[in-house]
C-alpha cells in the first residue's frame, strides 16, 4: 500500500477556487442524543466545523448533510431530524444555519452561508447509492467534498454515488487527516512496525490479523484472542473465553509471522479469577499454572513489561483493542502499562476502535498519541487491507485530471 494521493480541500482554496462556488460537504454528524433530542456528546459535530469555516471563509456557498441514526428510507420522522445538529452548528459557527428539508432537486444558499440538509438517509436510494439520486445530488455543488471518515466503508450516494458525478472532488481536512495517518503507519511506516490487535473473539479480526501478519515486525494479541493464541501453541487456558475452532488459524498466523524473522509473543504470566465479575479476586500466575476453573483476564506483569519493551522500540504502533478487561481495575493494568508505552513511546502511533478510545480516556494519554482515529469500522476494514469506496472514488477522481 502506498502513501496515498488524492485533492484535499486546503489545495482548492490555495488555488482560490471555491469563491462563489457552491460547496456539498458530506460529514459525520450521527450524534447520541438523549429521549428529549438533546445532543450528550458533540465531538462529531465540533469535528466538522473546520471543513466548514474553511470553505465559508474561501467565498463559497457551503451545503452539508449527514446521517443521523437509521431512517426508514422515504419515510421522515422528526426523532430523524438534524434541527438540533442545525442548532449546534449555528453556535459554533457563530451564523445561522438553517436546515432545509426535501432538497434533493434545488437548494437555495448564497455564498458566505451554510445551509444545513436534512438526515441524507432518509433520501430514497441513499443506501443502495442510487445513480439517479447522486446525479441529483451532484447537480446541486460544484465542488464536493467528503469529510465523513466513518462512513468511508459504506458505498452510500453521499459518500461514493456523488463523487463520481461531481464537476470536483475533494477531501476534507478530517478525512485527509485519517487518510494521511493510515497511510503513514501502514503505506510507509518507520520500522519496526507493531501492531496491537485485542478482543473478545479471533472470529471479529481473523482477517485484520491475517492481514498484518503479512505486514508487521510484531504482532501483539490481547484479551480472548491471546488466549487463543495459548491454546495454539499448548497452554492450558482452563475455562477463559476462547474459539477453539480458530486454533489453527492462530496456529498458522504464528508460522506466517515466524517465517519472516518477525513475532507474536505469547504471554509469559496472566492474571485470573474463578468468576467474570467486578469484584472477582485476581491472582497473578505464570501461564503454566493456570488451573482448570480458572478464566484468564489480563496480561500479567512480567508479560506486560516485556511488550511495553518493544513499544518503546517499535518506529510505528498500530493499536486496536485492550489486552484485558480494563473496565474492572483489578484486570486493567496490563492495559494501562502497554498505554502508558505507547504515549512515552518515540514512535508514530495510531490508534482505533471504540474500546480502544475508551481506554485513552481512562488513562488520559489522548494527546500523547500520534493519531486517534474516529473510524471505527472503516478504520478496521483499512487495517484489513480492505478498499474503503468512498476513498476509492476520492483516489480515482484525484488521479483523473479533474477541471
């Protein structure tokens, strides 16, 4: 995979070519909200705000619309609508922001305003990314722009139909930010190259894994995939969570990796309970001892200390996943160990998955990681070698000769 090229939305307005032009931002606005549609967390919508001064700023007419929840198709209902988002935006901005409704065939916003479109999933053919609906919608912009990363994996009209139609194709700075940090930690990284790859099940990652063992100089596993990894190389796991049909899976990752000189290390100690729960005692022991009613639900310290060694020394760390059940203290420290490398770490580091961000929050090292994604499940379909369409059409309309 190479370090990817494509038309950011900075490169336009350095050419001066957005003034008076008519600007469709597709982002991410799918907010939580509370019963009364009140916004609980508004990152996603602070997060678009850039995209959106930027374009105002450069002279353009600037329309934006993203999804909210999931709609029914052709059937709008006001728990659907993103009048609050409308509100929200208006504050950030410091400008109105109207929301506009039934837009698909005309929107009516002159330069130096914003108009906000309502729920993009409530178009009909949205889904399914509808050529007629993104020839609709391709007709309304001159310009489009897509600063949505987390929706990157879906081919939608807004996210993929309209960038082949669109006279102008460009990425936004929150998605070329994304772009520029996957590229940098897996296109050209600085070795070694180490990934951390944790969960419940190998079934959820088994291609993530197969993906970066043809890639990575260290492949470290954490939660219920290492104790499947244990049980591939013979250790007794006792009663921990495991997929004992994937043992050969984890067993030919192992060989996969080993083949080339490079790594998957096997914990040395763990720490277990006889019971799931928040308040089950936790016994450290060496891996050789695990007891038949035991469940294993972290790393032990000399394990931990081991890994936090190679995080110091690795020149790129890819984190996916906490090694343990960190949400119970007793079982959070082979996590907050490896967190506390990677931040001291001197190597470029980026890090992905809502757990993941969980425990950057918990142990409140955000600003000491290179990049946190935003992505979720495009972030994992990247990790996977997959071709995410909305980038795929970025890439293309980029290296076409665009006007």
């Amino acid at each position: 995979m190479a370090v990817l090229n494509f038309t950011r939305l900075q490169d336009l307005i350095d050419q001066d070519a957005l003034k008076g032009k008519r600007v469709f931002i597709r982002a991410d606005l799918n907010v939580p909200q509370d019963d009364a549609g009140n916004i609980t967390e508004d990152t996603r919508v602070r997060a678009s705000v850039p995209a959106i001064r930027a374009a105002l700023d450069a002279g353009a007419a600037v329309m934006v619309t993203s999804h909210l929840g999931r709609p029914t198709e052709g059937e709008f209902k006001p728990e659907d609508s993103l009048s609050p988002v409308a509100a929200r935006l208006s504050e950030l901005l410091g400008q109105p922001v109207e929301l506009q409704r039934d837009w698909v065939d005309g929107v009516d916003v002159a330069p130096g305003q914003v108009v906000l479109l309502e729920n993009c999933r409530v178009n009909k053919g949205e889904k399914k990314n509808s050529d007629e609906l993104a020839q609709k919608m391709a007709k309304l912009c001159d310009v489009y722009v897509n600063d949505a990363f987390g929706t990157a994996h879906r081919a939608e009209a807004t996210t993929h139909g309209i960038a082949k139609f669109a006279p102008v194709v460009a990425a936004g700075p929150l998605l070329a930010a994304e772009l520029d940090a996957l590229g940098k930690a897996l296109g050209a990284p600085q070795r070694p190259l180490l990934a951390i790859v944790a969960g419940s099940k190998v079934s959820t990652k088994l291609s993530i894994l197969q993906s970066l063992a043809d890639k990575v100089d260290n492949l470290i596993v954490g939660g219920g995939i290492a104790n499947t990894f244990m049980k591939a190389v013979g250790l007794n796991i006792g009663k921990s969570l495991a997929e004992a049909d994937l043992v050969n899976d984890a067993k030919s990752i192992i060989d996969k990796m080993a083949a080339r000189g490079a790594q998957v290390p096997i914990p040395v100690d763990v720490v277990c309970a006889k019971e799931f729960s928040p308040t089950a005692a936790a016994t450290v022991k060496d891996v050789k001892d695990v007891a038949d009613d035991d469940m294993i639900l972290d790393i032990g310290p000399q394990t931990a200390a081991q890994l936090a060694r190679q995080i110091g020394q690795a020149g790129t760390i890819v984190w996916n996943g906490p090694v343990g059940v960190f949400e119970f203290d007793q079982f959070a420290e082979g996590t907050k160990t490896l967190a506390q490398a990677i931040a001291s770490s001197q190597g470029f580091s980026i890090a992905g998955g809502g757990d993941t961000l969980a425990a950057i929050a918990k142990y409140n090292i955000a600003d000491q990681i290179g990049y946190i994604s935003t992505g979720g499940g495009a972030f994992l379909e990247f990790l996977e070698g997959k071709t995410l369409p909305a980038v795929e059409i970025l890439l293309q309309r980029s290296a076409a000769k665009q006007p």
